[in-house]
C-alpha cells in the first residue's frame, strides 16, 4: 500500500501575490511620497500668493499712516476698512501698534512676530541685526486667547501673518518703530492646497491602478507556464510516469522541468525492477512451497510412526502457511497503484460475484463446523433479490480476493458452529452505492482494534494461524476503486465487515447494422 506523507510545513503565500505585493509596495510608497510632496509645494504655492496680499494691504495700510512731529496722522476712513474687511469668509486682520505693545490702530490683537526690532539705533555701529526696517517677514501663527478686541476668528484658529517695521518721526528726536500686521485665515491656504493634491492625486491613482493591472497581467503571463506544469502533474494518473512536456517556458522552468523528468525516470525504473522482483520471486517460492506441500500430504499418508507424523504435519502446515503469505503478498503487490491489474477494470455484477466465491467457500465451511451462506432474502427492502444484478466497475480479480480474504478471516476466527453470511444490498445513505458485507456471530473484535487491524502484520488476537494481512489487502483493494471499508459490531455478537463501492449503470450493448 502506497502512503502519501503530506508536506512537513505549511502553504505559504502564493508566488503570484508575493511579485505583486513586492511589485506594487514601491508604487505604493511613491503615490503616498508624491501625494505628501505634492501638498508641500501647493501650500508653498498658496503661502506665495497669500503672501504677496498681504504684503500689498500691509504697504496700502502703512501709506495710511503719516508722521506728524514724534506722532502719527491717521488717515484710515472707514470706506478703506470696509474694504479690508469685505469678505467675512476670508477677511484680513491688521494690528498698528508702536514696539514694545502699545496699540495703536487694528480690530485684532495678532500674535507678535517670533523676532522682534528694537528701537533704531543713533550709531551705525548699534543698528539692529535681528531684522532690517521696511523688510517684511511672514510667519504663522495661531488666534490668541482672551482677546479684548473684536473677535472675528473662533480662538486657536491658524493664521498667515505678514509683519512689517516702519520707522517715524522728525529729524528733531529719536527716530521709533512702528510695527504694521496684517494676517489672513489659514483655512483658505490649506483648502487651495488640498484642491491642488486632489487634482493631482486623482490621475496619479488612475496612473497607479493601470500600472497594477499591468503588473498583474504581466505576472499571469510570467506564471503561466508554471501553472501548465502543475496541471500535468495534477491531471496524471498515479500510473503515469511519462516525462513532462512542455513547449516553450522559461530557462528556470526547463531546469525544474528537467529535475522532475530524471526523477520520474528514476521511479519508473524502480517500478519495474520493483515488478520483476514480484514476478520472480512469485515463480521462485510458490512452486517449491507446492512441491513440498504435495511432498509431506504423502509422507503423512505413508507414514506409520506417530511421533513422525507430528513433525511432517507441522512441517506441512509451515508450507501452507507460507503459501498462503506468499499468496497474500502477491495479491497485496497486485493491488498496489503501480499494478497494471489495480488499473484494469470492466464491469462486472457484483451480487453473482459474491455467489461464486461464496460457493467456493462453502466445502471449507461444512469441514470446520460453520455455516456459510448469503442473505438473498428479498422480502426486505434492503437486500435484492438473488437475481436483480448489481453492476460495479472494478477489476474483478481483486474484488474476488478482497471476499476471499474476508471469507477467510471469518472461518479463522468465528469457531465451529458459528455462522457466517455474505450479503449484498444498496447503501442506506446513497443510492448509487452498494454495500458487500461479511458478518458472522464469533467473538469479534474490541471497538479499540478496529482501526488498527487494517495496518500489515497486525492481528488483533493471537488464535488462528493468521499473518495480518488479510484486512490489509481488503483496505489496498477497495481504496483503490473509491471506495471504503468498515468494521461494526454484529448483534446480539459477532463481527461484521462492511466494503462499500460506487455502483454504475451498466453499458448497453452496441448493434451493428
């Protein structure tokens, strides 16, 4: 019986989503590093716009304001703030105001710049390097809290604040700042900047996806080839050791390729050898174990001397019990997949099967006490008439060897006066199954050993002059035609064995005109 070892490990992620996962990760990144990029130069792009405004109404606010001796002429008419301050969604914000804090013109406290100016020095050498007068700096800030003016803008709101230090006065006394703000909401900036990354990301996503697309088709295409092996070697009949052929593939696939077809070489050589080592060693023990069984049948029959007959029968009972495990093996190789028997199947009616081989065993029966019959008794609804045909596609050889052995486990081990019945009838769970069974009314088998008497060389109890192999060879055969087979317990006692096969609906003849 042929063992198939599942793998040791685990299926991992397929090769088709591991190239498209590494293929399309950089894409990924460079979408998300274009989209941040792409924000950073719209929001410098709207801060350069912003900014050149606010540098404008700065100026314009600034022209506003003349110097009069050490004070100031304010000539700001309400006409020109109504301008400023047209539209409330994005009104500006301005603060007039002589360094350090004292107010002097603005609706809004704004946050001070983070570098200040001092008052302007007499000496060359004292002029202020922290900023130069009339140079305007852009900074952000944010709404400052507890704002005793009028609040336009809710507090903490993100501002873009232009500052710009004037210088006033007469020649007469010291020269003072005057520090000129105008800020602007930053809503507006981040909105024009989110417009900008939106337009920009919206094709850079159709651009990504058509590369996705592309990139999946082109790893098909790669796969393909791989994909048409495993079809071969899926699609192959356990039987089918011919080399793989493929028409064109890549280099990487042909060494692959290459390594599959030496070993299947391999195991087709050793397949054979394997076949004609059965062969020959079927010719080598089976004739001499006939001759020396036929050998020791007539010494036993001319022998007069007790303790002489005693040793010949133990000698002739060692030769049919190594036939019948020569046999055994023999038939257990034949069932095996590599078999052309196991492959060679027709159909055949298994009720008239059954018969035969029943009847077959019946003279053995009668010798040992036990009764051996079928259960054709078609008052039921289970079990068919003797007659109605039930049609299975198996090789017939083996099937006869499956009964034969399971026949023969039951005369073993049921004892004299017990029976033993053959019976054949359709599944109760599937229709298009039938059910063969052997039951008989011995000792049985422990509920603990039912699963462990199918393995070779295992026997479940230690009478009779069994080999373990008999139900080993009944589970090689049924498997092998798709189907399955069972131990269950007989009432009121006993052992029953239940092989369960697929049925087909028999071929009908073809009349030739």
């Amino acid at each position: 019986m042929t063992i198939t070892r599942a793998p040791t490990g685990q299926a991992g992620v397929s090769l088709a989503r591991q190239l498209l996962m590494w293929l399309l990760l950089p894409q990924l990144v460079l979408w998300m590093a274009g989209g941040v990029v792409t924000y950073r130069f719209a929001a410098g792009y709207a801060n350069q716009a912003i900014d050149a405004s606010l540098l404008q109404a700065s100026r314009s606010l600034a022209r506003q304001l003349k110097p009069i001796g050490n004070g100031l002429l304010i000539d700001f008419p309400k006409a020109a703030q109504d301008i400023l301050e047209a539209d409330p969604q994005d009104r500006l914000l301005y603060t007039v105001s002589s360094p350090p804090g004292q107010f002097i013109l603005g609706n809004q406290a704004l946050p001070p710049p983070p570098v200040q100016i001092p008052p302007r020095a007499t000496a060359p050498q004292q002029a202020p390097t922290t900023h130069l007068l009339d140079t305007p700096y852009f900074y952000d800030g944010t709404m400052p809290p507890n704002n005793t003016h009028l609040q336009t803008l809710p507090e903490g709101q993100a501002l873009r604040v232009v500052a710009l230090y004037l210088s006033f006065g007469d020649g007469q006394a010291a020269p003072q700042t005057m520090l000129v703000q105008v800020a602007r909401s930053s809503a507006n900036r981040e909105e024009l900047a989110r417009r900008i990354l939106v337009d920009m990301l919206l094709p850079m996503s159709s651009l990504v996806l058509l590369m996705t697309l592309i990139v999946w088709l082109g790893i098909r295409a790669g796969l393909s080839p791989l994909v048409r092996l495993r079809q071969q070697v899926e699609g192959r009949a356990p039987t089918d050791l011919a080399p793989l052929q493929l028409a064109s593939a890549p280099r990487e696939l042909w060494s692959l390729a290459t390594a599959i077809n030496t070993l299947l070489a391999a195991v087709q050589n050793t397949v054979a050898t394997q076949k004609r080592f059965i062969g020959d060693a079927a010719h080598q023990l089976r004739t001499p174990l006939a001759g020396l069984k036929s050998q020791t049948e007539i010494a036993l029959q001319s022998a007069t001397d007790p303790e002489l007959r005693a040793r010949l029968q133990r000698v002739h009972d060692s030769a049919t019990r190594s036939a019948h495990l020569v046999n055994q093996l023999l038939t257990l190789a034949r069932a095996e997949p590599e078999s052309v028997m196991a492959q060679d199947r027709q159909q055949f009616d298994l009720q008239r099967m059954a018969q035969s081989v029943t009847a077959e065993w019946v003279p053995r029966a009668l010798r040992l006490n036990i009764d051996l019959g079928m259960d054709q008794d078609a008052d039921d609804d289970t079990t068919p008439p003797a007659d109605s045909p039930v049609w299975i596609e198996a090789n017939e050889l083996l099937m006869r060897e499956a009964l034969s052995n399971l026949i023969d486990n039951a005369l073993h081990y049921a004892g004299p006066g017990s029976q033993v019945t053959v019976r054949v009838r359709p599944s109760p769970l599937s229709p298009s199954t039938t059910q063969l069974e052997v039951v008989d009314n011995g000792p049985g088998i422990a509920p603990e050993d039912h699963d462990r008497v199918f393995e070779r060389f295992v026997r479940a109890t230690d009478t009779g002059e069994g080999c373990g192999l008999g139900l080993a060879i009944v589970k090689e055969i049924v498997e092998r035609h798709a189907g399955r087979v069972t131990l269950f317990d007989a009432q009121p006692q006993g052992l029953g064995v239940r092989i369960e096969l697929p049925m087909v609906q028999p071929q009908k003849p073809q009349h030739h005109p």
